[in-house]
C-alpha cells in the first residue's frame, strides 16, 4: 500500500530536495523503541487543539492496554487550548498530565510543547496543513514519532518538502501514521484484497461523491474591523487556500484516497471544472462546486463531484467499476463503509445482486490508525505513512489546481510547480502580517479558471 511514484525517479526526485533533508542531519541516528527501559509510557504533545486535534488525542487516549499520556498542548489560541483541554480531561482524566507550564500559545508553541517529549514519544500534528513540513521537521531533529492530519501538503514545493521528509524519517526509525483512517477500515481492507483478486475485474472507472450544505470555517462572515488579519485566517484556515488548499484539498482527499487505493495506483493528469454559484463577495477562496476527471496511466478514470450549497441533493460515498463487476468502497460519510461487492454494474444501496457485503459491524477507523501506530511503536515495525499521505495530497491539490486554473494539470506538473503559497510560513509571528491580504473592500483573490492558468489565483 506504499505506492511509489509515477512517471518520476525517486532517487532524483530526492536529489532535487537535499535541502530538506540536510536539515535533518542526524536522521542516520536509529531511535530506540518508545524510550527509556524502565518507563513505557508513550507521552503525547497535541500541536494544535480545534475539533481534530481533539479528537486525534482522545483516539490516542482511548487505546486499550497502551500506557499513554497527554504532557503537553500548543496552539495560537488561549480558547481553543483551554476548551480542548476541558474537553480532554473529563475524558480522559487519568491519562492528562497537561500542567500550566506545559501549555504554550504561539507560533513557536509547537517547539516547546514537542521540547516535553523525549524520543520514542508522540507529536499530534492537527493544525492547518501548511504548518506540516515545518513541525515535522522539528520532530525528526527531535526523534519523536508522529501522528499527522490529512492533507499533509497543499502544493508543490511542500509536497517536494514532505517526500523528502518521510525519506529523512524513515532513516531514522521514526513512526508516522497520517490522519487517511479509511486505510485503517477493515471493511474496506478486505474489499481491497478481493478486488486485488480480481472479483470485479480490471477497475475501468471509479466514481466519488462529497455534496453537502455548507460546512466548516469557510462558510464565514467577513473579518471584523479590529481583527488582526493573519489571526482571522488561521481561525478560518478552511476558507485560505495557502493554509489548507481549501475545502477541496481538506475535505475530498479521504474520498480520492480511498478510490485511489482501490485502483492501487495514482491518477497521471485531472481536468476540472467548478465555479463559485453564490458567493460574490470574495471573503473566501473556495468554489461552491468541483467537479474532476482523474485519469490513470492504463486510462482507467476517477470521477469526482463535490459541492458545499444547501438546499441540493446531498451524497457522500465512492464507488468502483470493473470488468467483471462493481464495488461500493464507502457510503454514508466515512463510516461505516458498507463495503460491498456486485455481479454488475447496478450498484444499490439496498438489495441488488450482492456478490459479497461486509458483515460485521464495523471498528471504528479513527481509533483503528492509533492500534497500528502504536504497535509500530511497541513492537519496532516499520510504519511510514508520510509517502501515502504526501500522494494523496498532492493528486487531490492536482485536481484543485486543474479546476482553478481550467487547465489539465499532470501529476508532474504540480509536483514541479514552483509556486508557493506560503514560502515563509515558518517565519510567521503573532503579530506578523498574513500570507495573503485582502483588497481595500476586504476581498481575497479567487482563482480565475483561463485567466490565472500558471496558479491559482492571481
């Protein structure tokens, strides 16, 4: 499930990111399992405490018979710590050992809460996608396991970066799991495996779903008058393409993952279209609708439809289609999956000519992704996610760029683009200014599908 990449050399690819990797001198070093004999306890440090992160340390803490402890929290807002940390100790209470210097707010925050650590330890890594390669990097100098949310990158240069990375960390015998927990499903591992057998035949066309009302912070009002700027984008990081890739990239990756992995490969080239049907007043980065054409090297395609309006048809789920057959991979969210296999091409979602259904009810994957990292951890397996994980982002910001620009984008086209959204956001302070401004009437720049064709926005 390690796929490796198309139409590129690896060894050359890596050559054009040395500077990634010196920066990760000591990743030669091997790191012992967990870390001093005499205490197994795996400590955990949260970097960044919204809705995931939260969720990510409470999965972690809910692991049976692993001893686990939360030391230590860092994010950019005191409200969103404190609330996290509430949240976590009522929880979780006999495995919080989160005391009042431990807590550290600020775009440094995530040095001090990973310095609590020691190696063989855990960083939870649950802020905005563009701060990924900058934390990871300090966790690899600092020999800590990692556990990362999806996407993992939002470009080509921090793809570049995050590649390199996971070559860096893997030399240094470091544990990365990525927030894809679909992987993790086991519904969806054996569907893998009988399709890998051939009970559908050769995939032709897959087919992905994620239409819904408006959700998450981009759907926002406009920044108040007395807010500092890069603050209210961070808040909003869903609605700032430099921060997230936008709803697409932090929302449909799961959906073009899972198909992906159905496949057992990565699309080569997208085209896409998509518009912004209602929102006139650029206070956000987004279309309300994409809609993309993924197509992998034996011509096979990915469709994907996504929408973010209320009031519309509402569908979550993906699908295969085969030669011999089909194949439910997911409906209804994420999970359950209800994983099935047809004789046709007449997918149901009750009854139909069922060949095989998932007949279990199924684990919970969230919890699933942190058995298996730690027992990588417990048991000195290797465990890299960081290769899946960076693909992954990179072919779903490939079909964003191919629907922002009106262009067909290939896979190495977004790998080798050289724009940036956010080169300096390792520099970023408190009271800095943002990656991007607003004009005089408060609006971002939009991506201008045939207008800005060399990126995303002008």
């Amino acid at each position: 499930m390690h796929e490796s990449l198309p139409h590129a050399s690896r060894r050359a690819f890596l050559q054009n990111t040395g500077r990634v990797a010196a920066a990760t001198a000591l990743a030669s070093v091997a790191i012992p399992k967990v870390h001093a004999a005499e205490d197994n306890t795996i400590r955990i440090a949260l970097i960044g405490c919204g809705g995931r992160g939260g969720g990510a340390a409470s999965d972690a803490m809910s692991a049976q018979n692993v001893p686990v402890q939360l030391v230590a929290m860092a994010d950019v807002f005191p409200r969103k710590l404190d609330d996290a940390f509430k949240n976590l100790k009522q929880q979780h209470s006999e495995r919080m050992d989160v005391t009042e210097d431990r807590k550290f707010i600020g775009f440094d925050g995530y040095k001090k809460a990973m310095d609590c650590l020691k190696p063989g330890d855990v960083a939870i890594f649950a802020t905005p996608p563009a701060f990924r390669w900058v934390h990871f990097t300090y966790a690899i100098d600092k020999g800590l396991n990692v556990f990362m949310e999806k996407p993992v990158s939002v470009d080509g240069p921090s793809s570049r970066r995050m590649f390199a990375l996971g070559e860096a960390a893997k030399k240094k015998n470091l544990k990365v799991g990525v927030g894809l927990m679909c992987r993790h499903c086991k519904a969806r591992q054996e569907l893998f495996d009988r399709i890998k057998m051939g009970e559908i035949g050769d995939i032709t066309m897959l087919r992905a779903y994620r239409m819904h009302g408006p959700v998450g912070s981009a759907f926002s009002p406009p920044k108040p008058a007395d807010q500092n700027e890069l603050m209210w984008q961070v808040s909003r990081f869903h609605s700032f393409l430099w921060a997230s890739g936008g709803c697409y990239s932090d929302f449909l990756i799961h959906n073009i993952d899972e198909c992906c992995w159905m496949k057992d490969g990565w699309p080569v080239k997208a085209q896409a279209i998509g518009g912004r049907h209602y929102r006139g007043n650029n206070i956000d980065q987004n279309f309300d609708s994409y809609g993309v054409e993924y197509t992998f090297d034996d011509g096979a395609k990915l469709w994907l439809d996504g929408r973010v309006m209320g009031g519309c048809n509402d569908k979550f789920s993906s699908y295969a289609h085969g030669t011999k057959g089909s194949a439910t991979i997911s409906e209804s969210s994420h999970t359950p999956s209800r994983a099935k296999i047809f004789h046709g091409q007449n997918i149901k979602d009750r009854g139909g000519d069922v060949a095989w259904a998932w007949g279990t009810r199924e684990p919970n994957p969230y919890r699933l992704e942190w058995e298996d990292l730690f027992d990588a951890i417990r048991n000195d397996k290797p465990y890299n996610e960081v290769e899946r994980g960076t693909s992954a982002s990179l072919v779903t910001a490939m079909g964003r760029m191919a629907a922002h620009t009106g262009q067909e984008i290939t896979w190495d086209q977004i790998l080798n683009c050289d724009h940036e959204f956010a080169p300096d956001v390792d520099k970023l302070v408190l009271d800095g200014p943002a990656p991007i401004q607003a004009d005089a009437e408060g609006k971002y720049p939009v991506p201008q599908p045939g207008i800005t064709t060399k990126r995303e926005y002008a």
